[in-house]
C-alpha cells in the first residue's frame, strides 16, 4: 500500500476504524450491562 492508495481513501479508512471502535465499544457495553 503506498502513500497514494492511503490519501484517496481516507475517508473509508477512518469510517471502518470507527465502525471496528464502535462494535468494540458496543461489545463492551454489551457485556459490563449483563455483569451487572
């Protein structure tokens, strides 16, 4: 992957790092609330 093939995809790269953030996120909570 070169520099060039990051620059024109910054966008899906960063929504797909958000979306792996917010089911990690989600998992989490997920799992604090059936502890609880």
């Amino acid at each position: 992957m070169t520099n060039d093939d990051f620059e024109s995809k910054p966008v899906q790269l960063a929504i797909s790092r958000k979306d792996a953030q917010w089911m990690k996120a989600s998992l989490n909570d997920d799992e604090e609330e059936d502890d609880e």
